[in-house]
C-alpha cells in the first residue's frame, strides 16, 4: 500500500514538472499597489507571447524587497527604493524600473462641504500633527473663503497598516514641514502623533465615509473609483493642483531633469506649477545580469512591451502613466539588462 | 484505559506488523506536534534575538512604538489584547450560558434545536465578515447612537470619557463577544446535555422548580464543562486578529476610557509585517509574537488550574 502511494506521488510530482517546463514561468512578488495593472499587463502579454507565464503575488512592497534579495523570485516590486544598505546587501546589481506613478489624495468628511476643500501643505502637515485641531482653524478658513467649516474636532485617519501609500504621503509631510521632518519622520510604518488607524486603503475610506469631520489619506485610484472628496492641495511653487492623472504624470516630467540613471528618487514636492505633490513612482526590481539567460531574455521584452503598449492601459486603470521624457530614458535602462 | 494491553508485539499474527507500523505511525504524528511546536518557539526567538538583546526588558514595560526611529516597547498592544479579550469574555459568558440553557433546560426541543443551529451558523461566518459589519455598521451606530448616550450620562467616569469615534476598544470588545458566543454556547450546550436526566428528575422530585432544578442540579454539574468553554473562547478573543483590527482603531495607547482607540498584539502584527522598514522592526514584532504565545499559554495553564480545582470541589460535593 505504501509502495503504491509512493509511486502516485512520484509520478504526480513528475507530471507537474513536465507541465511546467512546457512554457517558461517567471516568478515575482511585491508591492499591491499596482497589482490590479501588474495582473492586467500578464494576462494581455500572455495572449501576445504563449511561451512565457508571469506569476506575481502582491505580498507588499517590503516582502517584494525580501523575496529579491533571497533570489526566490525573479523579479520584485516595489513602492519604495530600496537604501544602499539594501541594495549592498543583494547579491547581484539590482535594477529599479519604474512602471507608472501613484498618487495620494487627501479626503475628508465634512457635512456641507462636498469637493474641492483648499488645503495649505503646511496645514495638511498641522492637522496630522495635531497642532490644528478645529474646522473652522483660521488656517483653514483663510484658504477657503465662503465654505462655511464648522466649529467641530478634526478626527484624523491613517492607515494602520505598513503601506507604500504612507511612505508617499509622510515624505511629503517631511518635506512641507520640519517639525514633522524631526518628530515623526517618512517611512511605512510611522508613528502617529495623532488619529486613528484603519487597515487598508478601504479601511481608512471606510471610517472617513462613516465618520463625520474625518480626515485622511487614500490612493488616487480608490478615491476615483469610490468617489471620495479629495482636497485641492498648494504645490511647491505655490499653484493650488487637484489631484488627478495628468499633475501626477506631470510631477515625474518636472523631475526628468534630476533624475538619477538608477530612479531612486522621491518624485514629491516638485516644483513644477502643474505637479501634484504626492506623488511616488512604483518600480519592478530586476537583476541586471540574468542568471537564467532565457528568462532574462523574456523579461526584457516583456519591459519593452509594458513601456508602449503596457502605459496606454495605464491611465484607464487609474494609474499615471510615464511622461514621454522618462519611457525614452527607462528604454535605454532596459538594454542593460542581459 | 492505561492497564488495557495487547500482545500484538509478540504474537505471530499476519497483522502484527501492520499494528506496529501503526503504532508507530500515530505516534509519530503526535510527536510531531510537539517537534512543530518547538521549532516555532526556537525558530521565533531566534527571530526575535536583536529586539530582545536591544531593549530587553524595557520591551515589556515601555509604550514607545516608532519603525521610523527604530524603538520598540510593547506594553500598549500587550494590554489591548488583554483587556479586550477579557472585557470580551465578561459580557460574552452571561449571555452564552443562558443561551446554552435555554436550549437544553426551557425551550421546546423543537425551538431549541433550531436555535442550537442558528448558533453554529454564527460560529461558520469568517472573522473578516464581522469585521465588515463591525466597520461598517456597527461602529457608525456606536458613534452615532451609543456613545454619545455614555458620554452624557456617564461621562464622568474614566471609563467613558472623551471623544465619540465609533471605532474604539469597546467596537473591539462588542465584535469580540459577538464571535466568541457561538463558540461558548455550542460547547455549553453540548456540557449541559450531558448533564445525566436522573439528576433533574431527582431535584424536580424534591419540589425543586425550574430555576432550582438548573441551579442546584444542572450547572454545578456542568460547571467544569463550561468554565473550558468559556477558557476556549478566550483563547480565540485574544488571537483574533481581522475582526478587531477593522474596528478596534489601532492607536498603540493606554487608556481607561472604553471609547478611545487602542491596539491588539495579533493586529499589529498583521498591521506592520508585510512591509517592516528594518531588521529590528520585524523582529520586534516577531517578538511581540512570542509574547502572545506566552500569554496564550499562561492563559491555558490558568484554565488547566481553574478547570481541576473546580472538578475537585465537585467531586467532594457528589460523593
């Protein structure tokens, strides 16, 4: 009996692996902000080439890193870039390809107060400081003349959950304000001076839906589709942006000048007067020597592919797709990779 | 049974190797909880070595919880868990009780039986369902309706003071008993229907009445039964982890009043792992995980002891 049972499984586990090798499967894992895309570029490239099959699991941005690193996974995602320390502690030289940008809205719940809240960055930052605490703050009023703010408690919402969606936003407070700079800091996961932590984007959403004088912070793409207000928020060079696919495209279009031949850089509080300010790039990480030469090969041309006919999918699915400017300079990127 | 033995070992029965390889076939399966068991432990203090060498002690006692700075204390989410389960298991236990008893001592079976399986319905539904309806139904009636009310009335107690928010440690403490009920009520019931008909028939025939009959007949019967039960609810209210982690509003802090925010060891967890910033942060967190299997295992060990000390006390009472 045992014999027999041995013998199916030996012969099941052959059969797997006979399967398998009929196509080439490419493995990655990472961040979840851009799975919707990711699975929707996969599923078209595999009616383009039969040959190869893209398997990604969103495991978060910070698995992604890990997974690299270990060489589990043939390509990461990521939200973040990854610090030199990490980037050292790799085995091989790893490249960051952006793919598309996200951007964070900010969005409150104030009855009476339907869209288009002004808000000051150095005022965003307050709130979630908890230095301003009321509506109807001076600040706040100030910027918005003839919106009738109430005389109510700010409630503030924030993610409880480590996600690239407050790394983009809490750089951005980094950047606008320095107390928020010193005491609190950017990162994934920070520590709150003030609010309440709701998991996931439809976490936060769901409490500042339900919770009257809330205010937080969600993905562009979720506040879109969910209708959510969002506030009009003061950019850098001092123009008030709504948030919306083409200021976010426009924030990586300002930076083409600054940018670095590896990508790693923050794309918020640019100066451009179209730039939206919270804004961040999200990257695939690949290692630019392919052990598996054949893999290697695919994976090129799979990037090629999303850079032309991938970005045009982009925008319908509510991510801002690559100025011109940067998928010329990402071609070139690309190339290196053998 | 442990004098019942069979001489398959020596006997010379076509079968005897097959009961050998059996036994040793389930033997090792049962060892092999433990060996799992100790590779979990060994494997997750391992993990937890940088957190545990860097902070030490403070890491139980200090409240400070920074992934940016890198500083780690626990205490906050340590008392979340525990005052929540246990707030949990106070409004829980009453109420699942009654429930067993209704259905096994006063209804009609035919009610009973319908209601014991409305119960078991509620214990199937997944814990991120009643997240959901914890968000999004119960915690805007909380803050709109309930809490509003408790400040009014008894805002001048620690207890229930500050701002209305909805999500707090009480949405936590309410969902938490909402999904340990069923749980408690289907063992008690299954206690209390084992509870021998002789010992109702003989306090009824005492002149007992029905109330007298559950209290001196039934429950002290029963009472080790459900006091498991009601040990196994708390086991599952201090590792829930989506349910609360929905409602409960994730503030890492210590506060008396039921209406502000606070933070369970399994929520941060979850909350924090997928995308930790450093070595040390994930290993503090692994830490926390470690805490957690030594309160679920201090919580056992308390249940063991209440569990035999009330068997004790029972036995002398029957004899």
């Amino acid at each position: 009996m045992l014999r027999k049972i041995s013998a199916l499984l030996a012969a099941a586990v052959f059969m797997t692996a006979g399967v398998a090798s009929a196509e080439i499967l490419i493995n990655g894992a990472g961040a979840t902000f851009p799975y919707p895309l990711y699975s929707k570029w996969f599923s078209e490239y595999a009616k383009i080439d039969t040959s190869v099959k893209f398997n990604y699991q969103s495991i978060g941005s910070g698995g992604g890193i890990k997974q690299i690193t270990a060489q589990t996974v043939d390509f990461g995602a990521s939200d973040k870039f990854l610090s030199d320390e990490e980037l050292k502690a790799a085995p091989g030289k790893l490249l960051h390809i952006p793919t598309v940008m996200g951007a964070v809205v900010v969005t409150y719940n104030i009855p009476g107060v339907a869209k288009g809240l002004k808000l000051n960055s150095e005022d965003v930052a307050n709130i979630f400081l908890g230095k301003i605490t009321k509506w109807n703050d001076k600040r706040i009023v100030d910027d918005n003349p003839g919106v009738n703010l109430p005389d109510k408690a700010i409630i503030v919402v924030h993610r409880s959950d480590g996600s690239g969606t407050t790394s983009i936003f809490t750089d951005y407070l980094s950047g606008v304000n320095s107390d928020w700079a010193k005491k609190v800091g950017k990162g994934a996961s920070v520590k709150w001076p003030v609010g309440l932590g709701g998991k996931g984007n439809e976490g936060v959403a769901g409490q500042i839906k339900t919770t009257q004088y809330t205010i937080g912070y969600v993905e562009l793409a979720y506040a879109f589709e969910n209708k959510l207000p969002y506030a009009t928020l003061k950019n850098k060079a001092g123009s008030w942006v709504e948030p919306s696919i083409q200021t976010t495209s426009a924030a990586a279009a300002a930076a083409i000048k600054n940018m670095p031949a590896d990508y790693r850089i923050s794309l918020v509080n640019q100066p451009a007067k179209d730039a939206y300010p919270v804004v961040g790039f999200t990257w695939l990480l690949v290692y630019q020597d392919q052990k598996d030469k054949v893999k290697g090969k695919k994976m090129v041309e799979f990037l090629t592919w999303s850079l032309h006919k991938g970005q045009k999918m982009a925008a319908p699915m509510l991510y801002a797709p690559l100025p011109e400017s940067v998928v010329k300079m990402v071609e070139k990127t690309i190339k290196t990779i053998n | 049974m442990p004098h019942v033995t069979f001489k398959t070992d020596t006997e010379p029965f076509p079968g005897a190797a097959g009961d050998r390889r059996f036994k040793r076939l389930t033997g090792f399966f049962a060892l092999s909880i433990l060996i799992i068991l100790g590779i979990m432990i060994f494997q997750m203090t391992r993990e937890s070595l940088p957190s545990i060498t860097k902070f030490g002690f403070h890491f139980l006692t200090g409240s400070n919880w920074d992934a940016v700075q890198e500083d780690f204390a626990s205490l906050p989410y340590l008392y979340g868990s525990v005052v929540s389960a246990v707030l949990a298991i106070l409004l829980a236990t009453p109420l699942s009780v009654a429930t067993a008893l209704f259905i096994t001592e006063i209804a009609h079976h035919k009610v009973g039986s319908m209601v014991a399986s409305l119960v078991e319905l509620l214990a199937a539904i997944p814990s991120v369902i009643y997240g959901l309806w914890g968000v999004l139904v119960m915690a805007p009636w909380l803050q709109r309706t309930v809490q509003p009310w408790l400040i009014d009335h008894f805002g001048f107690l620690p207890f229930f003071s500050g701002a209305p928010y909805g999500v707090s440690m009480m949405a936590g403490v309410l969902i938490l008993a909402v999904m340990i009920i069923p749980i408690i009520t289907a063992i008690s019931r299954e206690v209390l229907l084992a509870v021998p008909q002789s010992q109702r028939e003989a306090a009824i025939a005492l002149g007992a009445t029905r109330w007298e009959m559950i209290r001196i007949a039934v429950l002290p019967y029963g009472r080790s039964g459900i006091l498991g039960a009601v040990i196994l609810g708390l086991g599952r209210a201090i590792g829930e982890t989506m349910a609360v982690t929905m409602v409960i509003g994730n503030a890492p802090q210590i506060s008396l009043s039921l209406l502000s925010p606070a933070y369970t060891m399994p929520s941060v967890i979850a909350n924090e792992f997928a995308e930790t910033t450093s070595k040390l942060h994930s290993s503090a967190l692994m830490e926390i995980g470690l805490i957690l299997l030594v309160v679920t295992l201090i919580v056992n060990v308390i249940a063991r002891f209440l569990v035999w000390s009330v068997t004790k006390g029972q036995t002398k009472e029957v004899v």
